[in-house]
C-alpha cells in the first residue's frame, strides 16, 4: 500500500530522518485517506497521510491544501499537527502526502478517556476546549498567514447556499429516491436561510467540518491536543465552525446530537458554548442562530447523499436508513430554532 523504498528517498532528499523505515503501522486506510505511523534510526516518529489507493480526481489537490494549511497554522495558539515536510509531486508515492507529527492523545467521538469518563468537570472543560479551537482559529490573519488565496471569502455564505441547493436538487436524477417526500421542510428551511443571510461576514480560517470527532484530546486532561482532518479547510466564514457544533451537539439530556458520546452529563449546554466563544472573540454572533440552522440544513443534504446512493444499491442500505434519520433529524431540528 505504501512503497517505504521510496518514502525513504524521499525522505532522505528532505533531510528528514535517517536509515530503513521501522514499526510501519497502518492507522485507517481502504476508502479512507491512509495513515501511517513510522520511526527511522533517529530515533523520531512520523505519520504519513496520503489519499486512498483509488482517490477522488482531486485527492492530491486535498491532500497539497491539508499541508499547506497545517504549515499556516505553525507558530499559532491553534492546536494542530506539527507539520514536517510535505511532497505535491504525485510520482513518488502515487498521489500527493505529507508527514507530520504524532499526536498525543485520544478521539473523543471514538470513546472518552476514563479520566473524562469517570469526571463531569472534565468533560464540561472538554466542551469549552473545543470552542475555544475555532474561537483562536478564527481570530487568525489568514492573510499575514499567506492564506490570502487559499478561499473566496466574500460572498461565501451566499455561494454555498446555492451550492447545497444544487447538490439536493442533483439527487432527482435517482429514480429509486422519493425526493421531498422523504425529506419534507429541507427546501423551506433553505429559502429561510436565503432570505435571513446574516447582515456581515468577517472571512477567515475556516475548519470546515469541526466537532467532536476531529479533535484530539490530551490523555491527562480535557485539554485540545490537536484539531485533525483539514481536508475541508477554505477560507470563508468561521462562524459556520460554531454553528457546526451547534447543530451536532446534544441536547443537555444527551439526545438530539449527531455523536453517540456517553457520559454526556456535564458537557456545556450549547448557549453556554456560544458565550464561551463570544468572550473569546471580536466576532459579531448576533446572527449565530443562522449558522446553527444553516449547518444543520447543510449536513443534512450531505448526508442524504449517503441515502440517495444507498436506494439506487451504491452504499449499504442500513448505513443509508441511518443517516438518513439524521438527516430528517436534523431538518426537524432546524425548523425548531427557526421557529423558536
């Protein structure tokens, strides 16, 4: 899966590291991007990620914008993964990588800590960690970061509106699908956010797909120890990261959220998340219930997606049904704070 004759080259053209790559041990892989964690005789350990062996047409490009960001971000108060070195060149590996640093630490989403799990405190800390990564996150110049043309800030709002828009209109073409039957209140909830568009929006570094699974968290606190997956990084609205919490995030009883995380007794009720950041951000959130609804209409028309290719037999049916229980899930939670 990962030629390592090659990657030692590469590597040692790089400086990076010296003798026979050791301990290779895959982290994901199949239809995901790769992960690998390594060592060399310097004792250091490395982790490569590249695309799937049968990548997307723009996997590369994905993976060049991952490590040119996390580049960006070095020196920043945004907890990251240390870049190392990173290779656009497609010819050495089959598709563009980078190496960065391991991280420390543990995935939330996957199964809590037993420091977090046996602590409501902690966890409760664990929520304000995580607004207060978008929160810095946001507050950075991307420009003076050199990110000036890694996105189209203005007018992001209203481009991926009509963007979604096309992508559910799109789903028609499977016959299998019943359309807005089966998913009532999503083009209602989408001319609201047409007509209710928030008055200003300031761009910025934007995460792109920020929640409880794509951090890492240190093993001896609730502290952040790095934001993860930046495939989906752009620059447009980062108001859009906290509204993705919001409309991911449980109800204080535990229901009602997109992450099956237990215990949730403790965690910070979502007004609660939105002072935290609000504290820690000269950012306008008069407008932040848009955002929730707006994230929340968004992935629900992803995960649609899911469930128009499970009716025409192109992903697994009971996968399909799931999300697509979200997804009604998610409109219905929509029209609520719409209508609140």
């Amino acid at each position: 899966m990962i030629d390592v004759a090659a990657l030692e080259r590469w590597m040692d053209g790089q400086g990076v590291g010296q003798g026979p790559i050791r301990d290779l041990v895959p982290l994901t892989g199949g239809s995901q991007n790769i992960i690998a964690r390594f060592s060399r005789d310097n004792g250091e350990d490395y982790v490569l990620r590249r695309p799937p062996q049968h990548p997307r047409p723009d996997a590369s490009e994905t993976m060049r914008r991952e490590a040119r960001v996390l580049k960006a971000l070095a020196g920043t108060n945004v907890p990251h993964p240390a870049l190392v070195a990173a290779c656009g060149d497609e010819d050495v590996l089959g598709a563009a990588f980078y190496i960065m640093r391991p991280v420390d630490g543990f995935n939330p989403a996957s199964a809590l800590s037993p420091l977090l799990a046996s602590d409501p405190a902690l966890r409760h800390r664990l929520g304000l960690a995580l607004v207060e990564g978008i929160a810095a996150l946001g507050a950075l110049d991307h420009v003076a970061l050199g990110l000036a043309d890694f996105g189209r800030g203005e007018g992001y709002l209203e481009r991926q509106i009509g963007r979604w828009r096309k992508q559910y209109d799109g789903y028609a073409a499977a016959p299998e699908w019943n359309g807005g039957a089966d998913l009532p209140g999503l083009m209602e909830v989408a001319d609201w956010l047409s007509a209710n568009l928030p008055a200003t929006s300031v761009p910025g570094i934007l995460h792109g797909d920020y929640h409880l699974a794509n951090v890492m968290v240190r093993h001896d606190s609730a502290e952040l120890a790095a934001i993860v997956d930046w495939e989906l990084a752009t620059i447009g609205d980062p108001l859009v990261d906290l509204g993705w919490v919001l409309a991911t995030w449980p109800e204080p009883d535990g229901t009602g959220g997109t992450l099956p995380i237990e215990p949730w007794a403790g965690f910070p009720a979502a007004d609660e998340l939105i002072a935290h950041y609000a504290a820690r951000s000269e950012r306008d959130l008069s407008a932040i219930g848009w955002y929730r609804v707006f994230a929340a209409w968004k992935l629900a028309v992803l995960l649609e997606g899911t469930y128009v290719r499970a009716c025409t037999g192109k992903a697994d049916k009971a996968v399909g049904d799931r999300l697509h229980g979200r997804a009604v899930a998610l409109i219905k939670r929509a029209q609520n704070w719409i209508a609140a």
